[in-house]
C-alpha cells in the first residue's frame, strides 16, 4: 500500500513538472547526463548538488557491485539526475537559482593530478586513526605478497627496498620491521614527503624524496624490492616507459610488485564522468563538504576518482611487455573487499561488464 502511495506521488509530481516544461526520459546516456550538468552553473549550490549526484552514482554502483547485480541497473540513478538537472535548468530560466561565476582556466589534468594526490593524502589520513584505518587495507595486501616470496618475510633482511609513490607511507610501515638494510620513499608530493619525514625522523634507514617517476633519482641496479601501487596509470607517460625506468633501479632477480588500473569497463566511464563534471569545482570545497559527513576513506575513495586522470592499459598489452622484460612474472589476487580481480570476483558473470580488465597485480623477477 505505501509503495503506491510512494509510486502516485511520483506520478502526480511528474505530472506537475511536464506543465512546467520537464519530462521525465527513460535510459538516458551517460553523455546526455554529463552534457546536462556541465551546462549548470559555477555557484556553490550547484557544487554542492554536483557532489551529491556523484556520491549517489558511486554508492549505487557499489551497492550493485557487493552484491553482483547487473551493471545495468544503474541507469535507474543516471536518468533520475538527468530528471533533476532539467528541474534545475527549468527554474534557472525562471530565475528561481543564481547564476553563480564564470568558469576559471583549468590546469593541465595531470598538473591536477599531482596537485590532488598530495592534498588528499596529507588530509585524509593526517589524523592517527583515519591513517590507522587506512592503512588497515594495506596489511592484507602486504601479507599476501610476502607470502609469496622464498622465506616469507625473512626475505626482507638486509634488503634495500623502494616505495615508488609511497603517499602516506602505508606500505613502509608495514615493512619497516623486517629487518630491511633500507627503506626509500619516492612521491612528487611535496607536503607528503614533509609530512612521512616528520613522522620517521628517528628512523634512520628510512628515507623520503620528491621526484617524479619519469626518471627515477637513482642508479641502476640500486633496489632489491620494489612497491609500485597504483600510481604509474595516474601519469602522462606511456607506462610502459614508467615500468622500464623502475626496472632499471631494480637488481638481476630483485622483486617488484605493481598494480595498474586496466581499461575497460562501466567503472572506468564512470570515473571519467566523475572527472568531467567536478574539473571546476576545486579539490578543497569537496573535501570541506565531505569531511565531517563520511569516513575518511570514503573521502579519500570520492577524491581519487573525481580528480586522478588515468591512462589505462589493457592486460593483454601489459603481460606481453611483462614476459619480455622480466623473467618470472606471477599474479596476485588480490584481497576480498578492498582490490578488483577476475580471481576475487570468479562467480560475477557481469564481471567484465563492470570492470574490464579490472586491476592488474603482479609479482614480477627482474
């Protein structure tokens, strides 16, 4: 009784809104939907309802995800935003909403890239316990791959290891006990690396340099373990230039374990959706927003997205380089509720629908 209660209201609300100049339209694309809201004023109201509208879809696309419905039920969400970009447009004419300011000139997107990672990273795990919680995701990860060296974790001894967008140090903490001769964070944030100095002051193996990963400030043959975490897919160089540079720091039969996002898949046009419609809105209003309303990494998961350019790769492009390059190549994977594998997802038949490749992690022997 109450849904028909629920579904008349709609009905009638509908009904009022047509007189007024908006229809409600069925499995709109997700191009008409970015083509709507970027028409939409530069004014915080419409921030703010920017911010939402992709909380809303992101969310919806989890839910459908955890529970391995089909992809396509998303379109429920994306014509009810379209739905609501017309009403907004609608009383723009009518002069209901201000019209806000003109647009800023944009940086380049990597430019914005570099710039959000080292925001975001310096804030959302800058408090004890939200850095505690972040990096309780990482411990799995780092489980795993040590487990898959000879000796476990005693291979560490004596060893010199690089975190090669190292953020807030999450994998170097993990790692710090295992008896490593050396520990070097690399990151081309410069707040980062300020702040993992500060907080590994007295460790004197433990080391922390802005550069970037286009040419890596080291020697060759300098490393013998390697972490890469999803980071080379979020710069302008090909990654297989980016891989070939970290393979040439690291030792003959040192380790390297790397994750790159893959192409294809709903996920990924979302993503660059999400870029499309936040690129005037600046990293620091939504964190404001955010903050005090959802988990910290919910937060940092919002900002990634929103403002991380990606160049993906497909995975039959990345092994065919890893076999030629590296002589042992494994993959991982990955953990159950924090990484996206086909291993992990074995019964999703939307699998590739959703996620394309999804992510490629491996465990490479130079």
């Amino acid at each position: 009784m109450e849904t028909q209660k629920f579904k008349n209201r709609e009905f009638l609300a509908y009904q009022f809104l047509k007189t007024q100049g908006v229809k409600y339209k069925k499995n709109v694309k997700l191009k008409e939907l970015e083509k709507l809201i970027n028409k939409l004023p530069n004014s915080e109201f419409f921030y703010e309802w920017k911010i939402m509208a992709v909380l809303k879809i992101m969310w919806h696309f989890d839910y459908i995800n955890n529970y391995l419905e089909n992809p396509k039920k998303i379109q429920r969400t994306i014509d009810e935003l379209y739905f609501t970009g017309k009403i907004w447009e609608n009383f723009l004419k009518s002069n209901w909403i201000k019209h806000g300011h003109k647009k800023k000139k944009l940086k380049s997107k990597w430019e914005n890239t570099r710039h959000a990672f080292n925001y975001m990273w310096t804030r959302t795990t800058k408090n004890k316990n939200d850095y505690n919680l972040s990096k309780k995701m990482v411990v799995p990860r780092v489980n795993q791959i040590v487990n898959m060296l000879p000796g476990n974790s005693k291979w560490f001894k004596n060893k010199i290891v690089l975190d090669s967008g190292c953020g807030p140090a999450r994998y170097i903490d993990c790692i710090k006990n295992y008896d490593v001769k050396e520990i070097h964070g690399l990151d081309n944030g410069s707040d980062i690396i300020e702040a993992n100095k500060i907080k590994y002051k007295k460790r004197k193996n433990i080391k922390f340099t802005v550069g970037n990963f286009k040419k890596l400030k080291f020697k060759n043959d300098t490393f013998d373990f390697i972490f890469s975490v999803g980071v080379l897919h979020h710069c302008e160089v090909p990654i297989k230039k980016l891989m070939d540079e970290h393979r040439r720091v690291l030792k003959k039969n040192g380790k390297f374990f790397v994750f790159i996002q893959s192409s294809g898949g709903l996920q990924l046009k979302l993503w660059k959706f999400f870029r499309s419609i936040m690129k005037n809105i600046k990293i620091n209003f939504v964190e404001d927003f955010l903050k005090n309303k959802i988990n910290p990494l919910r937060v940092q998961g919002f900002l990634d997205h929103c403002y991380g350019e990606l160049q993906p790769i497909t995975r039959v492009d990345f092994e065919k380089y890893l076999k030629k390059k590296f002589s042992d190549v494994k993959r991982i994977h990955g953990i159950k509720g924090a990484d996206v594998t086909p291993e992990i997802y074995k019964k999703d038949k939307f699998f590739k629908e959703r996620f394309g490749d999804a992510q490629l992690r491996y465990l490479l022997t130079r």
